[in-house]
C-alpha cells in the first residue's frame, strides 16, 4: 500500500504526462459530470484506473487498502476471476435477452437462491439494484395484504429512489423534494444511544413495544409491512441486540404485516453467516439481495414465497424493467453465489472480523475517542465520542481520521456526521493487510486523538 500524498511538481516526463491526464480528466468531470455523489460533490482527486482483490489504483500509481469493498459491492474482492470468466461468457453467448421470457442463467440464478434460502423463501425475480430490489418487495407487500403503509427503524438505509428513500431514514432525505407518503419510521434498537433511556436485556425491547403502538395510533387500514436490515450499516453500523428480529416478525404476523429484510448490505456471507437473519432463527416473508450478489455487476433480488408470489401475480402483478433477468447480470449472481458457498465466505469474514476486533479493542484501550466498537463477520463500526460518559459524538474527530487515512491510503466510511467509521473489507483481504490497515488507522488516530 502507497501512501498517497498531494500532487507535486512531476519530475519526469512520465509524471507529466500523468499529471496532464488526471488534470484533463478532472476538467471533463467538473464540465460533464453530475456531482452529488453520496459522501462528496467535489471535483477533486484521485482518479481511479483499477482495482484487484483488497487494492485499489489510482491513476497516479498509488494503491489504497479498499475497506469499503468499492460501494460495499467488491465484497468478494475486486475483479475476482470467476465473476469474470461469467461475465466472459456471457459475452461470448447473450448478453441482454426478451424478459417476458425465461432464460438460461436466469433459471440457473433462481435456483441456486432456491437452494440457499430457508423454505419457504423458493420464488425469485432479478433487479438491477438494491433500491430497485426494495421497491418491488415493498409493492409485493402491498399487493398481498391489501394494505398500503410501510415502516422502517429510524437508522435504516434502503436506496435512494422514492419509494426507497421514503423508508431511508438514516440520512439523505433533505433537499430532494416530496416523498411518497404511507411510509413512517420506528424506533431503532440503537442500544448505545437508546432513544428511550432503556438498557438492554432489563428493556424487554421497549424499542418494538413502544414503535408498535404508534403502528397501531398511525395505521388508518391494514398495514402493509415493516422492511429491516438485519444488521443497519449505513446507519452506523448498529446491531440489534439477540432476539429483536424475532420479535419484530412475531409483532408484524399479530397484524397481519408482512417482514421484508433489506439483506443487500449484510447478507451472503457478510456478517459471518450465509443470510443476515440466520443467527435469529427466523425466516421472513420477503428478503431483498444486492450489492456483492453480482460481484461488481448491478444486480439484485427479491425473494419470497410461493403463497405471496401466487396471489400478487393472480392479482395481475406485471414486474420487469428493461434490464430485468439479464443474463449477464444473472451469470455474475450464479458465479457470486458460487464463490460465497465455495470459498465458505462466512468462514473468512469472521476470521477477518476476529482480528479486526482485535485491533480495535487493543486501541480502545489507548485512545478514550472510541466509545464503542460493534458489527459482526467483515461489517465492523467504531463510534468515536469526546466524552466516554457522556457520550458525546466526535464529529470533527471522525471527519478527520476518515480523511487523513485516505490521504494514507486506506479507504473506509464515515458515518452519522462523522462519529460513526465503517469497516467493511473485501474476502479476499488477508490478515495481514489488516495489520496493515490497522497499523494506518493507529497511526492517524493517535495524531488526531492528541490534536484534538
């Protein structure tokens, strides 16, 4: 890994040459390119040319430690050759294909899901992404029990498209204008911040009790469904505490409300289990796939059971997009799920969850500025605070670290302000890249740590 420092006066006539593509291409962005980008809207750089495995390239040569797996889709590693090879074929046999017709890797794609999931989770369809994915669960939700209103926890990311972000509630709603309505927030199992005070076990998930009956002061007709990550990333990497999932899908079936679980973040291998939801034992109505399912390629999906597939599609449900089971996309999924199963992906991120963790413990024990470390597998958060006791968040701290580590060369994300920084490694990280990166983020923590 290169430290990457500020362009400087180039010494060769290589390096200017360099200089003058990054500078030419930086032009053209700031001319052409749309700029709200989801954490910057400058047009500044690095520029990246390539990436492989755990690494990635800028233009200039430097290499940077992706802790952020691209954006989080490169979990199984960048350019991994067997999503490749898939994608090779493809090419060499169809590309884009007639979606009111069934095609071979579609088929294939479906029924390794099929396989994978807990029954009854046996029907799939294919999106081109995780909000994409969202939508249509959420309008499978709809459509099955006749209601109309949708609820999330309040630290929940599902996309940036209406329907998506009108139960995002993480972040990212300002500015842009109405949203669809019918959508409400409840109160997430944030537990080292908990919104009511409460601790956990002696709470009995006061959270849930306390959101649900606004569910049943709000609701105006049959509800429709609550969609929950198993595991909120985006939100800060908050896991809920052991038995709120289930409870949450008891609560939901009392009214007749479908669970969808958003498992595009957390899910196939992430949190050191195939699905988000396996460690609460239950299986939900509606799961939702993306990011690292096409391993580097645009895809998702939306699985659920034949009971709801039978009745949505018998009320005359029409579901495809342009791009819908193609079978390019759907050769990236089948090789994706090959790779998590064959290369017992859950096995790698709890090994690399394991010695993360253990680093950031050994530095909790120096720097008073982490006040909590959490996640599980390869998905770990550090929330950084001034005060241990009063918790108070360290914004300007965190901003900080998160972008003197990139000037470093380790790359990873900064959340809720800036207090919250998010982990997330590809499974093809080794342990010592992460006594690499580890060894980074020590060395800018304990510069900013005495700074501040």
């Amino acid at each position: 890994m290169t430290s990457v420092d500020q362009p400087s006066a180039p010494t060769t006539a290589f390096e200017a040459d360099i200089d003058r593509r990054e500078r030419a291409l930086l032009d053209a962005a700031q001319r052409y390119s749309f700029r709200g980008r989801i954490d910057t809207s400058a047009f500044s750089g690095p520029v990246f040319a390539s990436a492989r495995g755990s690494v990635v390239t800028d233009l200039r040569g430097n290499d940077y430690l992706d802790f952020n797996s691209g954006q989080m889709c490169a979990a199984l590693g960048h350019n991994h050759p067997r999503v490749l090879a898939a994608i090779q074929e493809a090419c060499e046999t169809m590309l884009h294909a007639h979606s009111s017709h069934f095609n071979v890797k579609e088929i294939e794609l479906a029924v390794r899901l099929g396989e994978l999931l807990p029954d009854p989770l046996t029907r799939s369809l294919f999106g081109e992404s995780g909000a994409d994915a969202n939508e249509l669960a959420l309008l499978l939700a709809r459509i099955y029990t006749g209601g109309r209103e949708v609820f999330s926890p309040h630290v929940s990311y599902h996309g940036l498209s209406a329907s998506a972000r009108s139960v995002t509630f993480a972040g990212w709603r300002r500015g842009h204008g109405s949203l669809p309505g019918d959508s409400h927030a409840l109160i997430a199992p944030y537990c080292y911040r908990c919104p009511l005070a409460k601790s956990f076990p002696s709470c009995g998930f006061a959270c849930l009790d306390t959101s649900f009956e606004l569910v049943d002061a709000q609701s105006t007709d049959q509800p429709a469904a609550v969609i929950t990550e198993p595991l909120f990333s985006a939100g800060g990497v908050i896991d809920p505490p052991q038995g709120w999932l289930a409870r949450l899908r008891e609560l939901c079936h009392e009214r007749g409300m479908l669970l969808v679980v958003d498992d595009e973040q957390t899910g196939l291998g992430k949190l050191g289990t195939l699905f988000g939801f396996d460690d609460e034992g239950i299986v939900p109505d509606i799961v939702t796939l993306a990011k690292h399912l096409g391993g580097g390629v645009g895809i998702s999906s939306v699985s659920t059971t034949d009971e709801i597939e039978d009745k949505v599609v018998g009320a005359g449900l029409t579901v495809t997009r342009s791009h819908s089971n193609d079978p390019l996309l759907c050769a990236a999924g089948v090789a994706s799920i090959d790779i998590v199963v064959e290369e017992d992906v859950p096995a790698k991120a709890r090994a690399l969850g394991e010695r993360l963790r253990e680093h950031l413990t050994a530095l909790s024990e120096r720097f008073d500025l982490i006040g909590d470390i959490r996640g599980r597998g390869m998905l770990v958060g550090v929330e950084l605070v001034r005060d241990r006791d009063t918790k108070e968040p360290a914004f300007a701290e965190g901003n900080a670290i998160g972008r003197q580590c990139f000037e470093a060369g380790l790359i990873f994300s900064v959340r809720r302000g800036g207090s919250v920084l998010r982990f997330v490694p590809p499974s093809t990280t080794t342990l010592s890249q992460v006594d690499q990166a580890m060894e980074t983020f020590a060395k800018v923590l304990e510069e900013v740590s005495t700074a501040s």
